[in-house]
C-alpha cells in the first residue's frame, strides 16, 4: 500500500501484468471447482459465541430499560439508584413513548434512503454516488451552523472540522475519482445482473429494522430516565457500539453472501450456465449464518475502525512534505496499520465465502494475494470504500437531522443532541445495508482479478483492458517513485561523505 522504495522498473510492471495474464490463460477453466463443494469447517466459534451472548444479554437490558418508563414512571423503582448524595432524584425526562417515535422516524427515514437507493442502483447509481461525494461537504457544514445556533458548540466545532476533513481529503483524491467512478459502475452492473442478491439486501434491512424497533426502545428508555446527563451518556455510548456490531455483523453477512454469489457468477461465465450449482444463493445464505458466521463476528469488530484510520493515516501521510520527524512518526504509524490490515481487510469475506476460512487466514492470504500479483497497487488507487463511505455518512446525517430536529420542535435541551447523534448511527447502519451489495461486488471483482484475470476479460473484456492499463500505470508510478528516493537517499549520502571529508 505505502509507495517504498524498490527495485521495480517499467519493464516489470509490464512483466507482473503479463505474468498475472499468463496465469489466468494456463489455468483456463479449470479453477470451476473453486467454489462449489468445499468441504466447510466451523470457524472463530468463540467470536459466534460472545456475539450471541451479547445480543440475548443486550435484548433484556433494553426491555428493561425501555419497560421501566413505560407508561409509567419508574416501573422498577431504578430512581432510588440514580438519587444524588442529597437523597433527591434527578428532574424526570419523560416517558419511553415520549421519545421511540422519534427513532421510529429515525429508523423509517434510513429504510427509506436505503431503499430508494437500491431501487435507483441500476440506473442513477453513478450520479447519485458523484452527488453524494461534492454534498457531504455542505450537508456537514450547514449542520455545524445548525448547532452552532442552537447553541450546541461541541458539535458545532466536531462538524466544522469534519466539513473541513471531508473537504480536503476530497481534494486529495480527485484524480481517483474517475477510476474509482468506473470499479463502481461495473460493480453496480454485477450487482444488478443478480435480482435475488437485492433482495438478500431488503430481507437484511427488514431484520435490522426489527432490532432497531427494540433497541430504539430502550435507547428512548434511557433518554427519558432519571440518570443524570453523563450516565446517560455512558449508556447511550455503550448501546451505540453494541448497535455498531450487530449492524456492522449484519453488512458483514450480506458482503459474504453477495460475494460467494459474485465470485461464482464469474467463474462459471454468468447467472445462466449450465455448469451453475443449484440454489446458489440458499448454499450461500447457509454458510454464512452458520459455518463462517463466527468468522464474520469476528471480522466486524475490526475491520471498519482499522480501515477508516488508514485512510486517515495515508492522506495525512501524503500531505507531510520534507518534514522527516514528523514523517518517521507518521511512517511508524502507517506501518503498523499496514500489518493490522493484513489481518483484518474487507477482502477477506470474499476468501469466506469461496472457501470456508477462518477470518485471519482469509485476510492474510487476501493480501498475500494482491501483492504477489501486483493488485495491490490498483487496491490501494481505489477510493470505492470511502465513497461508498459517504453515502453512508450522508444517509446518517439525513437520518439524524430529521429526528433531531423533531426533538428540537418538542425540547430544546441535550436531549435533541442525545436523539439526534443515535438516530444518526441507525440511519447509518440501514444505509451501510444497501451499500455493502456494491462493496461485496467490487471487493469481488478485485479478487478474480487477481486469482485468474481471465474471468474478467471474458465477463467485460472492455473492462478487464481498462484494468490492466490501470495497474500498468501504477506499477509505472511505484517504478519512478522508488527511482527518485533512491537517487535522493544516494545525493544525500554524497552529501554527508564530502561533509565529513
């Protein structure tokens, strides 16, 4: 991923290519099998086990929680723990029911982007993905001056700074845009070539609606507790990044299944073939809810966080210029993500879903596999994940703008930022369940371009051109870019022996 020093020249880059070909051309059809009756092994069980032991743990805390204010304040008499040293209790907030249609606004709004979004994949997916990249900038921004007016300064302050993120980082990337633009088009093609993996999609949002319908119970039962502000806070963090891993578990199930679907669409030549398994999408849907599901448990701790700071750490990287302190750190950082992203990449769901590894392995052999092959310079060129990244945020944002401003109608204290910021993860997550189908796709699409090329040049020959020039240039950039710190390494140690002499 980092641009090191090496020994690569033009003529190997044009060799690694040739060479990637070449393989695809020996190994012909003969890599059919690759998909299809793997003897398939139970894996991270004790991941499967924890999930499930925090999930029927969370569901009673939230009936709980979202119970105790019920109808009635205080049902279970929580107030006698909540009194301060002076024996009084807290102002009462409200009822539970004052606050759930508000995340019930919440929760419909982001069914409804995500859905109006898969609908529109087929055909307005390109410009609604280029809109959603230039307008997260402003939609941040009016935001900020949003809180700013009703007076909440903090969050005021975080979405300015991250207008001004989004803003740069968008600079930074402009001229991938384009390429990133044509991995997304044909992945969206893919993907709207398989009507049974959109509905996957739909049946997945619905299921997380219904968790969200108890979740959000108890969320409300919290904001209208007795707990003094920072102890609602506190849970109200806790139940977000509970939510956060059972959403992120949920995309994470449906990137396997669109991936075991894509990779055997391609192998085999297309959804129609006669050499097409029965029921593909059923082996699929099994495996990934059993066998492979401690993996993706596993996986959906990780992933997203380690994924998200090193774009971070490679844009920051990228703007360092000569200061070499400050580049050392930043390189010592950079590295150390590197190596955790060999253990924890997106492209290790793919691996699950052809051939039933543990996450860890999937992920290593992942990126062993792109780097043997030179893929992962395109890999690192492509920007799908954060722009996919966007809609995401954009979906979020949209979500929690309109349950915050409800709550502002009603109340006009923390409880709209308390609203407003969880409704924002749901939208969030049921937005992250239509986007992961083009993620799966692309993710896909890079593996079998690594492992045989030649299934991409026999699905979209145009394509697959498109690509091998892509990565031609890549390679040729690396080549120069590794010429020209080795000549500056070299000038610098002239430098310091005539110095010394």
């Amino acid at each position: 991923m980092n641009d090191s020093p090496s020994s690569s020249s033009d003529s190997a880059s044009k060799a690694a290519i040739d060479q990637t070909v070449g393989r695809s051309r020996r190994s012909g059809s003969g890599d059919q099998t690759l998909a299809t009756d793997i003897p398939r092994h139970w894996h991270d069980i004790f991941w499967l086990g924890v999930f499930l032991f925090h999930l029927m743990g969370l569901a009673l805390a939230l009936a709980v929680l979202g119970l105790n204010r019920f109808k009635k304040s205080d049902r279970f008499n929580f107030d006698r723990y909540t009194s301060n040293t002076t024996g009084t209790v807290e102002k009462s907030h409200g009822l539970t029911e004052d606050y759930w249609p508000m995340y019930g606004l919440g929760g419909g709004v982001g069914t409804v982007l995500g859905s109006a979004w898969l609908l529109l994949l087929g055909s307005q997916a390109n410009h609604m993905m280029k809109i959603s990249v230039h307008i997260l900038t402003t939609y941040l921004a009016v935001v900020s001056v949003l809180c700013f007016w009703s007076e909440q300064f903090f969050w005021g302050v975080t979405f300015a700074i991250g207008a001004a993120l989004q803003f740069l980082y968008v600079i930074s990337v402009i001229d991938r845009l384009p390429f990133t633009m044509l991995v997304l088009r044909k992945a969206v093609k893919m993907v709207w070539s398989l009507p049974e993996v959109m509905r996957v999609s739909y049946a997945f949002m619905l299921v997380m609606l219904l968790w969200m319908g108890l979740w959000s119970f108890g969320a409300a039962g919290v904001v209208a507790s007795n707990i003094n502000l920072n102890g609602r806070w506190w849970l109200l963090v806790v139940l977000s990044l509970s939510l956060f891993w059972t959403g992120a578990v949920l995309c994470n199930t449906v990137h396997v299944i669109v991936s075991g679907m894509v990779f055997l669409v391609l192998i085999h030549g297309g959804r129609e073939a006669a050499s097409m398994p029965s029921n593909p999408l059923m082996k699929s849907l099994r495996y990934s809810v059993t066998k492979s599901f401690g993996s993706v448990c596993y996986g959906s701790l990780f992933t997203a966080a380690i994924r998200t700071l090193r774009w971070e750490i490679r844009g920051l990287r990228s703007k360092i210029g000569k200061n070499e302190c400050l580049l050392c750190c930043v390189d010592f950082l950079f590295h150390l993500v590197e190596t955790l992203v060999r253990f924890f990449n997106k492209y290790a769901y793919v691996q699950i879903a052809v051939h039933g590894k543990s996450f860890n392995r999937s992920a290593r052999d992942a990126w062993e596999l792109f780097q043997s092959t030179g893929v992962e310079a395109l890999v690192a060129y492509d920007c799908s994940g954060a722009v996919l990244l966007m809609v995401t945020l954009l979906g979020g944002l949209i979500t929690g703008t309109c349950s915050g401003v409800w709550t502002h109608i009603k109340w006009e204290d923390d409880r709209v930022t308390m609203v407003g910021s969880t409704a924002m993860l749901m939208g969030m997550v049921l937005v992250g369940l239509a986007m992961v189908v083009v993620e799966s796709a692309v993710t896909s699409i890079y593996i079998c371009y690594a492992e045989d090329p030649l299934l991409i040049h026999r699905w979209d020959a145009e394509f697959f051109n498109q690509l091998s020039e892509a990565l031609h240039q890549r390679l040729q950039h690396r080549s120069a870019r590794a010429r020209e710190v080795l000549t500056h390494n070299r000038f610098n140690v002239g430098i310091q022996e005539n110095g010394s002499i």
